[in-house]
C-alpha cells in the first residue's frame, strides 16, 4: 500500500509470476511447487527490477480451491488455474460432501507456509498474508455461471456457500498464516477479481461481497482488505463502484487499467480525495507486454501528473505477461523513480526519463554471484 507524502518518490509494485519464472529458466509447474525457488526467485527478480514492493504473490485464487479438492492446471507456461468446466461444486447438495481444508496440511497450503517462512529468513521482514476473497472462491468451486445463477434464483444457498467459506475455509487459512510466520497482527490481503462488474452488478456488490469480506474481517481480527476488483468504467455508476471498493479496503481505493485509463485519473484522483483516501493506479498489462517503451513512459507520466502529486498515489503494474521484454517493465520503473520523485515539478514535462540498458536477468544474476 503506498506511502505518506513524505515518501521519496511515488512507489511502484507489481503482479509478476509466469514472467518471473520464465526470466529464471524454471518450469512453471516447479516455480508454484517448489518454496524455495519461488520466494528466492520472485525476490531476486524484484530486486533486478527495482520494485519498492517485493513481488512475492503466488497464484492466490487457487490454494483454497485446490485445498477443498478443486482439480487445477498447472501448464508449462503460464499460471496455474481452476479447471472451469469441472466446478468441485456441481450442484447444491454438493456442498455437504466438501471436505473441510486442514490449513497446515491440505493442498499447496503447506508450501505458502513455507514460501513465508523462506521470505522471513531471506528479508528478515515479515511476511504476506494472501488469500482469495469469498466471492471469487465460490465462483472458482462453484461455476461463474452457476454461481450467477444461484445469485439470481437461489441466493439462500449463495448466501450458505459464502458464509461456509468464510468460516471454514479462508478464516482458518488466515490465522494458519499469521500462526506459522510468527506474526499475529499481519495485513490478510485479499483478490477478488471476480467481483467486477459487468460480471456482477453493484447491487449485488452489495450483497454477496460486501458483507463477507467485512465477516472475515470481524472474523480474524486485525487488519483485512479485499481488492483487485475492477470494471469501474462498464459499473454504470464508478463512484458508487469505488464507494464499494472502499468498504472492502478501507483508505486505498485500487483502480486499474483498462478502466483508470478510459475514465481518466483526474476524475479518480478526485473522488479519492472527497474520501480521504490513497490511489493505486494499475497499468495495463497488454501495454506493458506491446510497449512501446515511450508509450509506457506517457501512460505513467499521465498518471503521475494527474494523481501523484501529494504523494498519495502508487503505481502498480497490473500483471506482467511472462513473455513481457524485460526492457519494458526496467522502462516503467524508471519512469516511476523518475518522473514521481517528491516534490513534482509543476511542468512534469521538464523531466527526462531515459530508457534504461540493463543487463540480462542471466548476466544480474552472475553479477550477484561474484560479489
């Protein structure tokens, strides 16, 4: 989440996983198995990009699912996924047969433990606290059309399958987490991307998302947002929409591209500030991957000027394809550090960012063995 005005220069992070194991060589059915070469690489290549943030993010919306028995995918290249035309849950009455997660031992639960365990020993920071929102794991066990349907036609039972996972399946994975990184008062973060309209309406924002994630929050304890929604611009009502996303993470509104970009920041940045409240401004992955590097360089600028100038903005680069030219995201990152160093000049124009030439991520690489 980003800083205080009194932060250097306007923070950058990012979502990178495929891209971050394709840059180290290794096969992505090992990189989301393996904790060690997960948390090793994902911190080497945070450190090779120059993020402010670490980018260790694993495939978040599976580790429940796959714990409840969900079947997923794990291609060669790419990330690992449910298997969307075999929902765990096919019909209602299904319910009562799914098996309740052991936190420490079902699934890949076991490997996040460890993936935070090697974090803390690497960094000597704490470690993060991921999971899937409710609404986003009953649509990955249940169906999206299923559980759109069960939304229009059967909302007892939608309401019944929420609360289960909630209570029985993402509260105990939460304390779990806390438990075995030694640190009860960590930040529970959670993505809810299904939960983006036009997929869902903001009425039923209101009533099957909502409500839970301020559940899990009573539920834990301590801190505990949900994001990664988008759809502002298709919500027939963004303000409404962002109202929302502030209730499921309060202070920090996230807006994403496309929608940031069609919207226009400056009305974001204006909302944001009638609530009091910190923007995430995400940028869009297919820029990222196409570039070119001085289109990247604009749409950052662009931002930056319109939203940044307090401070109270961070970029965030919404998901790095794996086969994103490593020059691009470098050029990003400058233009972040560059162009979003504290105090912002009033004309941003008179700052130059110059397109880096870096090293491969092979040669960063030999470079650190050889300090």
């Amino acid at each position: 989440m980003p800083e205080s005005s009194q932060t250097r220069h306007i923070l950058i992070a990012a979502q990178c996983n495929d891209h971050s194991a394709r840059l180290a060589g290794i096969p992505c059915p090992r990189f989301f198995t393996d904790p060690l070469a997960f948390a090793r690489t994902q911190l080497l290549v945070s450190e090779y990009y120059g993020f402010d943030a670490p980018n260790n993010t694993w495939d978040v919306y599976n580790i429940e699912a796959e714990a409840m028995g969900q079947k997923i995918l794990f291609p060669e290249e790419g990330i690992p996924d449910v298997v969307r035309t075999d929902p765990l849950i096919k019909e209602p009455s299904d319910l009562e047969r799914i098996r309740i997660p052991d936190p420490f031992r079902s699934g890949r639960m076991p490997w996040v433990h460890q993936v935070n365990k090697h974090y803390i020993k690497m960094t000597g920071k704490p470690a993060k606290i991921y999971f899937c929102a409710p609404f986003s794991l009953a649509v990955n066990v249940r169906g999206y059309e299923n559980f759109a349907m069960d939304m229009l036609t059967d909302p007892d039972f939608a309401h019944r399958l929420l609360e289960f996972l909630c209570d029985r399946v993402i509260a105990p994975f939460i304390g779990a987490m806390r438990s075995e990184s030694g640190n009860l008062g960590l930040l529970a973060d959670g993505s809810d991307a299904w939960a983006s309209p036009p997929l869902i309406t903001l009425d039923m924002m209101d009533e099957f998302v909502i409500p839970y994630t301020e559940r899990l929050r009573k539920t834990v304890g301590g801190k505990l947002v949900t994001r990664g929604n988008w759809g502002d611009a298709k919500s027939r009502d963004p303000e409404r929409f962002m109202s929302q996303k502030l209730k499921a993470s309060p202070g920090f509104l996230s807006v994403l591209d496309p929608d940031l970009h069609k919207l226009g920041p400056e009305r974001i940045k204006r909302f944001a500030q009638s609530q009091n409240a910190h923007i995430t401004a995400g940028v869009d992955a297919v820029l990222l991957r196409n570039g070119p590097p001085e289109t990247i360089i604009d749409r950052i600028r662009h931002y930056i000027n319109a939203m940044g100038r307090d401070g109270r903005c961070a970029i965030f680069l919404n998901h790095i394809p794996g086969d994103t030219p490593p020059l691009h995201i470098h050029t990003a990152v400058a233009a972040c550090k560059t162009l979003g160093r504290l105090p912002i000049p009033e004309d941003l124009s008179t700052r130059k960012v110059i397109i880096p030439e870096r090293e491969t991520f092979a040669e960063f690489l030999r470079l650190k063995i050889h300090q």
